[in-house]
C-alpha cells in the first residue's frame, strides 16, 4: 500500500503558509483591536464536554459524525467538532467569569468531524472562532456580527452580506417546534430519511434540507421569526439597528436556524457574493444557557466561526491577490571552497535582521544566480577570492540588475535598512486592506 493522507486531510505545503496565515493574521490584527484575546485549547476533550453541549435533539451531523474513542486509560475522548464547547470548558475552568466583563476570545486550528469529503468539507477542516461571554447586551451580538464581516474584508473580500435571523428563546423554538411536527408529520412519509429524522428529533433543522422534496414542503411554511416573544423581537430588533447604525449591510432571513440546542435569539450565517452556490463562509449565534450546562455560572454569550479552507477558496473564486510565498532578502553564492563557510557564517550574522539563505557548496557566479533567482531572493551576493581580499560582497538586484560591492561591516546597517522598507511597505499595504 502506498502511503498517503488519510482521505478528508490535507497536507499544507511550504506554498501555502503563506495564504494561510495571510487569514490568521487578519484575523488576529482586526479582533486584537477590539479587545479580544487569543486561547488555544487541545483538540480533544473529554466526550462529556460535546456530549453536554450539543444536546439531545442536536444537528444529525454532530450527533453521528464525532470523532469518540476510548483511551488506553478507558477514558471516553472526542476530537473536537466545533470550538465553542471547548473554549466554555475553559471559560468554567479557570474561573473566567470573574474577569472583567465581558470576556472576549478568539482561537484557531483544526476541528474533526466524519463527514463525507467534498469540496469545501473535510474530516480535518480549520476554523477561526470567537466567543464573546457575559454579556446580553444586542450590541454585543452587532459587535460580534461586525467583527466577522470586518475579518473578511481585510482579508480582500468584497460583497460580504450577514443573512440575520432569530430562534428566539426556548419557549420560541419549542412552540416552532410544535407549529413544524403538527405541519410535516402528515407528509412523514414523502420527507427524506434526514428530515424525518430531525422532525423526530430537532424539527427547526428540517428548514436546512437539501432534499428539493423536502423543499418543496416547507416552502409555505412559517419561520421562526414568526413566533419571536415581544421579548425576543426586541433584542433581533436592537441587533439590526446597530447594524443599520455602523453600515454593516444584511439580509433578514426568516428561516435561518443554528443546528445544536444550545442556540437563543440571534442566529447568522455569512456570505460571500459572487462566489457560486457555496457562498456561507461561517456563522454564528447567541448560546445564552450553555455556559451553566457545563458546570459554571448562568452567563450568556455569543459567538462565531468560520472554516479558514472555505474562506481560502472564497478569496481564489473572488481573484482576490493573495501573498506568495516570500524569498529570503539575500542569497549568499560562495564562487570557491573557502567562501562555502565564509558565506555560512555572514548569512548567520545577518539572519539577526533578515531571512538570509545561501548555496552550500561553491557555484559558479551564473548558476549561483540561477539559484538565488530560483529561491526567490531580492538580492544576490556573490563571494570569491577578489571579494575576501578586498573585503566586499558583489550585491546585485535580481529584479533591476543593479551592482554595488558592499564592505562586510556594512552588510548588517544595509539588512536592516532594506528588511525594514519591506516591512513598511507591508504594514501600509495591510492597513489599507483593513479601511477599505
């Protein structure tokens, strides 16, 4: 057998980092200016931990597909499916909820789930996730919302559009949830084995099929945002009068729903325009009872998350420019023996101020400069016995051509000099991207 990736993973290769961390550093310069601060918590949990979260009557998907086994310690382990549960753990844990309120985080890494590969769904995906806890408040739910929609932008994608909705509270969902059994049960037997599935147990996840049958039904059918409490209109209704307020543009969506229990009032997804028919990039919503079902204090929260994978293809499909990968500012090409380890040692100096790379064997000044081309490099330095005895480097610019011989003692002074124009010319390129 040939080895390889197991299917539904993928392998991230040198060229890629770029594009990736291109959406991780995003989104840690737009939510670390507004306060949110970065957690990281392991990839598996005790099971209990999504077991307690996600309920009974939870999407079919988080049900059947969780990656649980037990230990050599006959402990009962899941591999995470979704972050918020994880991060609430936490929360509890250390005693969070005795922090100034409210606690704002965010996190990133991989998640696991055993559903069927396709693109833009994998068994090991990667999420960017935030979690806003203890606070009601509907502008924290527009902030949440904001924030998203501000991630994406920096990150080049234009068109981005919430679809806002509401499940409203549990007296909500549950007279929802009575209004959907007494409409569909008539017509069980013509639903998908899915749907009939969820109106067993989740009836609001049936507006969520795929099935045109299924479609077909619940088309005139009512939405939740029907059988919103005064209460419960109240707060969607504050939540879209900040958004309104900040010029954040969005679509009520009456039917949208949030697959776990664990879900209050507001409920969003995020879209890209123009992308094709797989335009949700993420969503979120408000989960007000879940931190008291995993053992802490009764306080609300609100959070997000969006697949970092799906958000990558969104920016190809938009041909939105997407750093490549970046070559090291100078390529050291030793022309004799005795350069190989003269080389060595000044890449070494100066890697204190730049990414500094050099041939390990000697080269001759053409194919040294093929190589430094190959390598991506701004600059070449060529090195042999004229250079040593005169104590210069030949620097050449590989996109002007131009030639100077640069004393060794002032290679450090000219690494820093350049390494930082490139740097503000990074950082200005960036905070453009951000204000638009």
């Amino acid at each position: 057998m040939k080895l390889r990736a197991v299917k539904g993973t993928n392998d991230r290769l040198p060229a890629d980092q770029p594009r990736w961390h291109h959406v991780i550093d995003a989104a840690a310069r737009v939510l670390g200016r507004a306060g949110v601060q970065e957690i990281t918590t392991p990839v598996f949990e005790f099971a209990e931990v999504f077991e307690r979260s996600v309920g009974e009557a939870a999407d079919l998907v988080v049900q059947k597909e969780m990656y649980t086994f037990d230990d050599r310690g006959g402990r009962r382990l899941t591999l995470r499916p979704e972050f918020t549960a994880g991060v609430l753990r936490a929360f509890v844990e250390h005693g969070m909820h005795t922090w100034p309120s409210p606690v704002k985080l965010w996190s990133h890494g991989p998640a696991f789930r055993a559903e069927n590969v396709q693109r833009g769904r994998y068994r090991q995906f990667h999420q960017v996730n935030l979690e806003i806890v203890g606070t009601a408040a509907p502008v924290a739910d527009a902030e949440a919302i904001a924030l998203f929609a501000d991630v994406l932008r920096a990150l080049g994608l234009r068109g981005v559009r919430v679809a806002l909705g509401s499940v409203g509270d549990p007296s909500d969902r549950a007279a929802y949830n009575a209004y959907l059994r007494d409409a569909l049960e008539p017509h069980a037997e013509a639903l998908s084995e899915t749907s009939r599935e969820r109106l067993r147990l989740n009836p609001m996840r049936v507006l969520d099929a795929k099935d045109p049958g299924d479609r077909a039904l619940v088309a005139p059918l009512k939405r939740p945002l029907d059988f919103l409490n005064p209460e419960s209109r109240a707060h969607f209704d504050a939540v879209a009068a900040s958004l309104d307020a900040w010029g954040v543009p969005y679509d009520v969506d009456p039917g949208i729903v949030r697959g776990l229990d664990y879900y209050r009032r507001t409920a969003f997804e995020i879209h890209a325009e123009g992308i094709g028919a797989q335009s949700a990039l993420g969503g979120g919503g408000r989960y007000d009872g879940l931190v008291s079902q995993l053992g802490g204090p009764d306080v609300p929260g609100i959070g997000w998350a969006f697949g970092i994978e799906r958000v990558l293809d969104a920016l190809i499909q938009a041909e939105v420019a997407v750093p490549a990968p970046e070559g090291p500012l100078l390529f050291l090409v030793p022309m004799d023996d005795e350069a190989v380890t003269e080389a060595a040692g000044i890449a070494r100096e100066l890697r204190a101020h730049a990414r500094v790379e050099h041939a390990y064997v000697r080269r001759a000044a053409g194919k040294g400069l093929r190589d430094a081309d190959r390598s991506g490099a701004r600059f070449a330095g060529l090195l042999g016995a004229r250079e040593r005895a005169e104590g210069v480097v030949q620097v050449k610019d590989l996109a002007s051509g131009a030639e100077s011989r640069l004393p060794l003692r002032d290679l450090p002074d000219w690494a820093v000099a350049e390494a930082s124009a490139a740097q503000e010319t990074t950082a200005t390129e960036s905070t453009a991207s951000d204000a638009v």
